[in-house]
C-alpha cells in the first residue's frame, strides 16, 4: 500500500509501506518525491509583467510610458505574501504613468490592487456585503489585509469549481 | 554634530566582523544612461580611484503578508544592460558600489594586521554625504529627489575555527546543535519579521550561517552573516539614514543574542 503525503508547499513525497507487492524490485526506503509545484498564478503573472514593462512609449495612443520595472517587480513580491498556490491567476492592466492594477473578478467578489510605486499600492475590495461601493485602504508593505480577501475569493472560487463539478 | 555610539548597545574588544555593508534603493531616476556612470564617480574619485565592473543586483522589496516559501525573481531583458561599478580605495578595504538604482558603502577587513574597523558612526556619516552627493548630481540633470524604496545593512562575521581562540558552528552560536556530531558542512537560512511598537512589520532579519574557508589563507571560518532590509518611513535620506540606524541596532543586539558566553568572552565582551 502506497501512502501519500502533501505538504502546504505543493511538495508530494509517495513512500512505500512494507508491503510485498509494492516493495517488488525496490529498496526498503523507497520513495518517490515530486518538485515543489509553482502556483499556476506565477508564470501566467511574470508573462504579462514581461509584456508591459516592454511596451512602446505611446502604447495608449497619447504618451503613455512602459510599466516601470521596479514598480513590475515590486507587484511579484508583493504577489508573493498575498498568493496561495491556489490562488487564480489576477489580470495586470498598465497604468498611464508607468504604474499598474493587479485585479481580480468573481461573481461576487471583486479585488483591485493599484501599484503606484513600490510601498504605494491602493487597495479596493467590493463584496456583496460592502455593496459596490466597496471598502478601500492605502498600504506600503504590510499586505496581510489582502492576503484574508484573496484567502475568502480562492475559497469562493473552489467552492464554485467543486459545485459544477 | 558628530555621531556617538548608543549606550547599552552589546560591543566587543575583537568581534569576528570581516565586512559591513550600507546600502540604499532608489526608483532609478527616467533621465539617467549608464555613460553617466563615470561623472559618479568622479563625485568621490579623490577618495575611491580604482574601479571594477559587476553584474547588477536584482531590486528587492520587503513585503509582508501570507508566509511564503521561496522566493522567485522577475528578470527581463529589455533595452541595453546595466552595469554595477565598485569605486575603491587605494588599499580596497573601502568601496562604494553604485548602480541605477543603487547605492552602497562597503567596509571588508580583508588583511587582518592592516584593517581596523571604522565603526558604524563612521561609516554612516560618509555614507549619509555620499547619498546627498549622489541626490545633487541627480538633481543638476533635471531629475527629482532620490526616491528611496528599500534600506538594508549587512554584517558578515567570520568565526575562526582553528587556533587558541576557534569555535564550531555549535559552540559559537546557540542557534545551532548538531547534536554531538562534527559537521563537515552546513547552511542555515531563516528571516525574521521586525515590528514597530504598534506591532506592524517594518523590516526583516535574515541569518545566514555556514562553514566556509578565507579566500586569502584557506582556513576554515563560520559564516554568519545577518542582514536588515525594509522600506524607510519617507523615501528621503534623512528617513533612510534612521532606518540604516535602527538596522544596525538590531543587528548587533541579536548578535550578542544568538552568539554563546564562550564565544562572547573569546570576542572580549565589554558591554
């Protein structure tokens, strides 16, 4: 009989109990370990960061700069103490002034993230409860608010997922 | 008005310190091309006359929320490279390292007998007119103030682990316990969150320890190498020259903390 544990990280380690049959062939300490799985929200995320620092001036028909890579790269980390493996990917729109919004859209939840700068994001979450207009906070680097709405929409989301399947 | 030294704060006849690093990162101002590289370091030439050429060092932002795992970079290659540049001292115990978004004073012991350590208050003070140098010429080319995003400060401590005076990983620092056995090698890795008063996050300490030897004898040392790094209250100088301040207190405080009595009295505690 195989056992198989998941570790929060994505990492999968498959060991072998001493069974007959599943030990045929294979040493006592047998395992198989699988590489910690990358959330599916990171390469679809570095993608479109890649696209908007590189755009043209004028991208927006007037003068609009690229996306500024430190403000691009300030959004990965910051998207890195807000996301759970199984968190949705977020769309990335550009900004007029080299800044960004990171969003998300659910039925019932929406969640927009406005970079302005590194340590300047304004941060907007609309719910059923808070109505449309919506509930907004100024943050600089502490993002553990965000981190409980993104925590509540994944929620959301595989419960959805889990409801049509 | 001349800096002093905090009362209180731990300090020690002969710590095992080999290199100490202030630094800065700024949002790279739009106007500046890499030939302007030169006329920098022409602003502290009399002082720093040699030079060296690295590879740039990736931003870093302090950013708090979930825990996380390891972290990835976001690199992308669009329009020509940026270089780093050392400007050194004669004697290359002294080095400024600048690139587009960064500036940074270096301290390295490097020949035992010929270096001693300026001390932080020192190094703080040269660093501080460095920064204004820096923020003047930036401002003589039309562009603003240095926007300052991230401040860090390293301390690199090499323990001997040879001769009268040598420790182990173990015996020197009370994070470690290999649990009798003689490590051949090792490599410790942790950050912890620093708060404020009010208890939100500020900066983050890493640690890092591990066995290695000295590039110039070969002898074996145990790295320990502790870093703050986080964002400034304001993203001017004076904003950043306190946090560099609040860095380097933390630092030597959980240094004595991590350390051990023994290793403490081979160092010569004195306060």
């Amino acid at each position: 009989m195989t056992q198989v544990r998941r570790y929060d990280t994505g990492t999968t380690v498959v060991s072998l109990r001493d069974h007959r049959d599943a030990r045929r062939g294979l040493s006592d300490n047998a395992r198989l370990s699988f590489e910690r799985r990358d959330p599916e929200w990171k390469n679809v995320v570095m993608r479109r960061l890649a696209e908007l620092v590189a755009l043209n001036r004028g991208w927006d028909g007037f003068d609009a700069p690229p996306v500024e890579f430190h403000n691009a790269y300030f959004s990965v980390q910051m998207l890195q103490s807000i996301c759970s493996v199984e968190t949705p990917a977020p769309a990335i729109v550009p900004g007029y002034y080299g800044d960004l919004q990171v969003e998300w859209h659910s039925a019932g939840t929406h969640i927009e993230l406005h970079v302005k700068g590194p340590n300047r994001v304004e941060a907007w979450r609309s719910t059923d409860e808070t109505g449309v207009e919506g509930e907004e906070i100024d943050l600089s680097t502490d993002f553990t608010i965000v981190a409980k709405w993104l925590a509540d929409l994944t929620r959301a989301f595989r419960d959805d997922d889990r409801a049509r399947a | 008005m001349a800096r002093t030294r905090p009362e209180n704060l731990p300090d020690f006849e002969m710590p095992p310190l080999d290199e100490v690093v202030l630094g800065v990162q700024f949002v790279p101002p739009p106007r500046y091309r890499q030939i302007y590289a030169g006329a920098v370091w022409d602003l502290y030439r009399s002082e720093f006359p040699l030079v060296e050429e690295q590879i740039a060092i990736a931003p870093a932002f302090e950013t708090f929320g979930v825990t996380r795992g390891p972290s990835f970079n976001f690199e992308v290659i669009n329009g020509p490279a940026q270089n780093r540049f050392w400007f050194l001292a004669e004697d290359g115990h002294e080095l400024i390292q600048f690139q587009q978004d960064r500036l940074l004073h270096n301290w390295r012991r490097l020949d035992k007998e010929a270096s001693v350590y300026p001390r932080f208050e020192t190094m703080v003070t040269k660093f501080e007119r460095e920064l204004n140098q820096l923020q003047t010429f930036f401002e003589g080319l039309g562009q603003r103030a240095l926007e300052i995003n991230q401040c860090e400060v390293t301390y690199i401590n090499h323990i001997a682990m040879e001769g009268p005076s040598g420790l182990t990983p173990d015996e020197a620092i009370k994070l470690i316990n290999f649990g009798g056995k003689k490590a051949e090698a090792f490599d410790l890795r942790f950050a912890e969150r620093i708060d404020s008063d009010g208890g939100s996050p500020i900066a983050r300490m890493h640690y890092r320890a591990s066995i290695g030897q000295k590039t110039n004898t070969g002898e074996p040392v145990c790295y320990l190498e502790l870093t703050v790094r986080g964002a400034p209250e304001a993203n001017d100088i004076q904003s950043a020259i306190e946090f560099l301040e609040m860095a380097r207190r933390k630092i030597v405080t959980q240094f004595a903390e991590v350390t051990s009595e023994r290793a403490h009295e081979v160092w010569r505690r004195k306060v």
